[in-house]
C-alpha cells in the first residue's frame, strides 16, 4: 500500500485484531474463525441470556468452550450478514 494512497475497502473485507494472528488480518480468513467476537460478546453480556448455545447453569457458552462453530454464534452471524464477510 503506497503512502497517502486510501484503498477503497473491498465488500466483505473486515479487519481483524484477534490473537489468531500476531498482525491484523482478514476477519475469518484462515486461522481466525471469528471466536475472539464470541467471546467478547458473551463477556459483555455477561452470558447471552437468550441464546441456544448458553448454558445458565454453567454459565458458559458452548462456543467459547470450542462445543460450537463460532459462525453459528448470533453475534458473529450477525455481523457477517452486515458486513457481507464470508467464512
Ligand atoms: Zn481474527
């Protein structure tokens, strides 16, 4: 990428932060399989109230616990749909 140059960010192209890479890379693109999402919502909710994949009595989240693909989580299907990003 050139200096001064802005690259138009291409549909479905999310940048991604997560400890799956030691360097921003692609949101679900190899390794990252979008459970760092997961686990930061279920943090933030302190546990997903309504969500199948929560369990009250345990208080865990079947995906943080690795029981589930992380692209079946509602917050990270969620964000797929809005950002158009494709596993
Ligand atoms: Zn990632």
């Amino acid at each position: 990428m050139g200096y001064g140059v802005k690259r138009e960010r291409r549909p479905g192209e999310v940048i991604c932060t997560c400890g799956a890479y030691g360097f921003p890379h692609r949101w679900l693109g190899g390794r990252c399989d979008g459970s760092a999402l997961a686990e930061a919502t279920f943090e933030a909710f302190r546990g997903c109230k309504d969500c199948w994949f929560y369990d009250k009595q345990h208080h865990l989240c079947d995906v943080v616990e690795g029981r589930e693909a992380a692209t079946r989580c509602p917050a990270v299907e969620e964000r797929m749909l809005y950002e158009g990003a494709k596993r």
